[in-house]
C-alpha cells in the first residue's frame, strides 16, 4: 500500500516538472498564449475637442432629448457656455 501511494505521488511529480518544463521551452521559444478576445465598448465623441470617450467613464449632459459626453469639465462648461 505504501509503494503504491508513493509510487503515484512520484508520477505526479514527474508529470508536473515535464508540464513545466515544456511550458519553460515554449516561452523560451517565444510562444505566447493569446489572450481572450474581449467584446469592445462602444466610444462617442466629445463634441468639442473631439476625442473618444467611454459613456459609462464621462460626463454626460442632456440637452433637447438627447445626451452629450464629454472628457472632462472643461468641454463640458466649454459646450454649456453661450457662444456668441
């Protein structure tokens, strides 16, 4: 009973330093496992400077039914302020 216990926690052993070892030769080699494709995040743009934001990280401003993102508090006073 006792040689078959540790005959399986050798093999275990064994097992584990050849996955390692076959993983270290991979990387070596330069083999990268690729990451999982993540599904995108729909951007809009601030409408005055341009840039694309995250809806869900700006600030919002709603005006005439429909909502304005912007990057910062700067494009957002900037928009809100009278033109003219």
């Amino acid at each position: 009973m006792v040689k078959l216990v540790l005959g399986l926690v050798l093999s275990f052993l064994v097992i584990r330093a050849l996955l390692r070892l076959g993983r270290g030769v991979l990387e070596g080699a330069g083999y990268r496992p690729r990451p999982p494709i993540k599904d995108g995040v729909e951007l809009v743009r601030d409408p005055v400077c341009g840039t694309f934001v995250v809806p869900s990280k700006s600030l919002g401003s709603t005006s005439g039914g429909s909502t304005h993102y912007f990057c910062s508090e700067k494009c957002r006073r900037d928009w809100m302020t009278p033109r003219g």
